[in-house]
C-alpha cells in the first residue's frame, strides 16, 4: 500500500491531523511500544546512528520527529554538540520528552518546539546535522519534508535516518511477520490506549519505502547516501546522507 493511504484512524481526514491526535494520545506508553517493535533493540540503534556523526561538524544538531527526546539526550553522551533543537508535531510527545530532559540536566542544551518538517521556520543552513529515529515513516509530506530538511542543513551537512523495516530475507521476513502479528497486538492489549494507533505504526512500517527505494528518493531530493546499513537481519534500517 502506498504510505500517503496508511493512516491512523480514516482516509478521510488530513494525515498530520490524526497523526497530531495519535501521538498525542499514546505519549505516555510510547517508549514502551518503541521497545516492543525494536525488539528492545532500539537504544541501541540510536547509539550506532549517533556514532557516525563523530567525524562531523555537529554543533548544532536538528532532531526532527523527536518525540520525547532520546536522541536529543543520548547525542550529548556521545557527541557534545553545542545545541540540540528538537522537533515535533505532537505537544504531549514533547512533554514527555522535555521532563526526560530536565531529569537530564540539559534544559539549556536541548530545545524542542511544535513544528511540522514540511514547513520549517528556521533560517536557510541553520544546523550542521539533521536526524530522525523512527520517524520519518510518519512524515506526511516525504519529499517536501526532505526538501526543507535540505534547506536548513549547511552545506555538506548530515542527514542520518534510522528506521524499522521489514525483513527481506524470506524465513527472516516470515518470523517477523509472525512476531509483529502475536507478540505486539498481545502487548497492545496489554497495555494500549488507542489500539489503532498500534496497527498504524506497524503498517506504516511495512509500506515504508526501504533500501534502494528510499535512497533514490533521498537522492532526488538533494542527498547522497554516504553508507546504508541494516540491523537485526533487517528490522531497522541506517541511512547516512549527505547534502548535495
């Protein structure tokens, strides 16, 4: 299915709508959701992403779909970068996050603001690094959202994405199939208040683009793929790109 059609709750209503109401509603139990998908993998994923920006100017760091912030925090035990300003559609997703940043003690390193990527108001080439962890499947506009993201990089700044996929290896796909269809809707009940909002993360995770296809469209919106690399036989996948 094309991912424009994946959304939330209708087909009727505008896609950054439902997913403002989505987010907004499952805040509270989403880094718990995050860790069922990942296979309680996902910290460490975000670590390895992080890891390859060391090399890079990064002092000042634009994390877009940043949900409550973990990137933001980890990227100041790994990084240091000056400043990190984080962004985000959902108000209660930043909420959460802005407590997980005091308890961190980096109140005035990190920023994190209600803005939708497809439309931005920074300045041109305001950041040196732009990042998205399992996010950017939720981006409503992905090539516009690319496009602005590209804007407000400085040249040659980095663009590195880290997202869940889907398995290509048949047996490997298969099992996780399997796993995606028991384990998380168990845990969803469990623990869900909005069931639906589970389903749609889980579908707009297969109806991704992934691998070749996302790097040509990163690639037609301005970005080289300096490396791709997949984790766990293919549950998440790591861009790192570069602005032409």
């Amino acid at each position: 299915m094309d991912i424009k059609k994946v959304k939330p709750y209708n087909q009727d209503e505008d896609k950054t709508k439902q997913l403002n109401r989505m987010f907004n509603i499952i805040s509270k139990q989403y880094d718990k959701f995050n860790d069922i998908m990942s296979l309680g993998l996902a910290r460490k994923w975000r670590k390895k992403a992080l890891k390859t920006l060391i090399n890079y100017p990064h002092d000042q760091i634009l994390d877009i779909a940043a949900g409550t912030a973990d990137i933001g925090i980890k990227a100041f035990e790994i990084l240091s970068p000056k400043k990190v300003t984080g962004i985000d559609i959902s108000e209660n997703m930043l909420e959460v996050g802005k407590k997980k940043v005091k308890a961190a003690g980096l109140e005035n390193k990190i920023e994190l603001l209600k803005e939708d990527v497809s439309e931005m108001s920074f300045p041109d080439m305001s950041f040196d690094v732009a990042t998205t962890s399992f996010g950017i499947r939720n981006f409503d506009k992905l090539e516009e959202s690319i496009q602005e993201i590209h804007r407000v990089l400085k040249p040659s700044g980095k663009f590195v994405i880290l997202e869940m996929s889907e398995p290509q290896t048949p047996v490997i796909k298969q099992g996780y199939l399997i796993y995606t269809r028991t384990l998380i809707p168990f845990a969803v009940k469990t623990f869900a208040n909005d069931p639906k909002a589970y389903t749609y993360l889980t579908n707009s995770m297969r109806s991704f683009p992934q691998g070749k296809n996302m790097i040509e469209i990163l690639k037609r919106n301005g970005f080289n793929t300096l490396k791709y690399k997949t984790f766990f036989l293919g549950v998440c996948s790591l861009y790192v790109t570069e602005k032409e």
